[in-house]
C-alpha cells in the first residue's frame, strides 16, 4: 500500500513515474526529506517534523518551503490511506530540475507501509556495532557546507554503513567522531539510560535533533525520569543500564548487543521508556 500526493493536496498513482531524471535530488542527491510516523491517521510530531523540513532547506539554502502546503499533502495521504494502522509519511523536498531558470523544488508526501524489519527491531531489539563517521565533534558548527545535521537525501553512506553493520553479524550502527564521541545511529538519535538519568548528545556535534528522542525526554522527564543533552564517549556506552535508538519509525529500540559482546539486560527499562513515549500521544 502506497499513497502519493503533491502539494496542492491532489493524488497521484505512486507506480508512475513522476520525477524527471534530470531532478537534482536523484542526480545529486541535492534535496531534504522527513519521515513521520502516522499511527491510527494521527501524525506524530508533524510540527517539529515540518520545522526540522524548513531548517534542512535553509541549511542548502534551498528556497523555504511552503510548510502549509506539506501539510495538506500529508493529509491527504492519511485521508486516502487504507492500509495497516500505521503510516511511514515521507515529505521530500529537492532542488528541482537542472538548470531551470525558475528553480522550482520538487516536492511530495508519500505515504508507505512499516516493514517487517523494522517491526522486528522495537520488538527484539537490534545488535550494534559503533563505525567512525570520520571527523570531530567541532566540526559542524566550523564547516556548515558539511551540512552535518541537515536530512538531505544523500543518505548512501548512512545505508553502506548499515551494509557494513550486516557484515559485522549486526542490524544496526552508531557513529563515532574522532574523538572517540558518540554521535547519532545513521537513522536514528542515540540515547543512554544511567541512574535513572537519560543522555543523548547535542546536536552541536553535528548530527540530528531528533523529535522521537524529544518526544521521550518529555515523557520520561514526566515519569521522573532525569534527561541531559551532553556529549557522551563510546566507551561510556558498554557500562550503562541501557542504549537505546529512538527513531519516528522504529520508536525507541534497545541495543542488546554491541561490537559482538551482549549489553546489560534493559528490556525492563525498555518497556517503561517505551510506555513513557507512548504517553504523549
Ligand atoms: N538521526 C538521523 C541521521 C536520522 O536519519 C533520523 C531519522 O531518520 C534520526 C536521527 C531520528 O530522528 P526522528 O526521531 O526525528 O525520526
């Protein structure tokens, strides 16, 4: 099941072809995008979602897009959807033809069934393996045409490190600066629970603000939880009462086993995080 709808709110056969192939999202991979989850046609954290959109664009100094428009479109997936209770809302936002003088982005929300994998994942957990993104932590703020913290729709070495993952007997990642901090999974935001206080880094460091990890902070700062946004080391990870990878999609996972060695059993505390994330909807 797949529904597709541009902006204007009209539906489109998502089977066609649609896009031209000399868009540069697909040439250049020059373009952002957001995936929100849709639960019984409630979309969750559409505003922060649609704020995050408008910040990835300014960030590619893409022309702002028109967020009022995004969000009928993405109604109208949820309106025309008749598929399983859950939706994986895609908005996408690219540069648009090459060369058009007029520079007009391409845009449209689709709207896709959750797979099997992911489903698996929040159930059972996933094995981790901690790979180097490859610069600092400072980076971000020094160099903005890295773009680090914007979500842009090159995401293939966010996937070839996932493949890298699959190698290493593992489903999944979490990247590592150089020196030796945490950073974000390639498709998720990491959290760490220890002593009833919970951590993920700052996005300073060049990754993410996370709205499913946002949304937890909240729930569990509620439930009484501590939460602190600072930067943390890999190491730190091996000794904490839980690690946990918190994404719209896959909602908050725990990591049950990383580089190959077995972490702390957290699947107590997995289910009250879950059930204080659950609490905000
Ligand atoms: N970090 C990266 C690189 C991501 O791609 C994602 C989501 O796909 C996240 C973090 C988590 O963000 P959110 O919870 O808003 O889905």
């Amino acid at each position: 099941m797949r529904v597709l709808a541009f902006l204007d709110g009209t539906l489109a056969d998502p089977e066609a072809a649609h896009i031209r192939v000399d868009d540069l999202g697909l040439l250049r991979g020059d373009g952002v995008f957001e995936t929100i989850l849709v639960a019984d046609k409630k979309p969750r954290e559409l505003r922060p979602h649609l704020d995050r959109l408008a910040r990835s664009a300014a960030m590619l100094e893409l022309p702002a897009p028109d967020l009022a428009a995004f969000e009928t479109a993405a109604r109208a997936v949820i309106d025309n959807w008749a598929g399983g209770r859950e939706i994986a809302l895609k908005l996408v936002y690219t540069r648009g033809i090459d060369g058009d003088p007029a520079g007009t982005p391409t845009a449209f929300a689709i709207g896709m069934e959750i797979d099997e994998k992911v489903r698996r994942a929040r159930a059972e957990g996933v094995a981790a393996v901690t790979l180097e993104r490859g610069f600092g932590p400072e980076v971000a703020e020094r160099a903005p045409w890295l773009l680090l913290g914007a979500k842009t729709v090159s995401y293939a070495v966010n996937m070839a490190a996932l493949r890298e993952a699959g190698r290493r007997g593992a489903q999944d990642v979490i990247f590592t600066a150089a020196d030796g901090s945490v950073l974000e999974g390639p498709t998720s935001t990491v959290v760490l629970a220890r002593e009833r206080t919970l951590y993920t880094p700052p996005s300073t460091v060049g990754i993410l603000p996370g709205t499913t990890q946002a949304a937890l902070f909240r729930g569990a700062e509620k439930a009484g939880w501590t939460v602190k946004v600072e930067p943390f080391s890999a190491a730190d990870l091996a000794t904490a009462d839980g690690v946990f990878l918190a994404s719209s999609v896959r909602l908050v996972t725990r990591v049950h086993t990383l580089d190959g060695t077995a972490l702390p059993d957290s699947a107590e505390l997995h289910r009250e995080l879950v059930a204080a994330y659950e609490g905000e909807y």
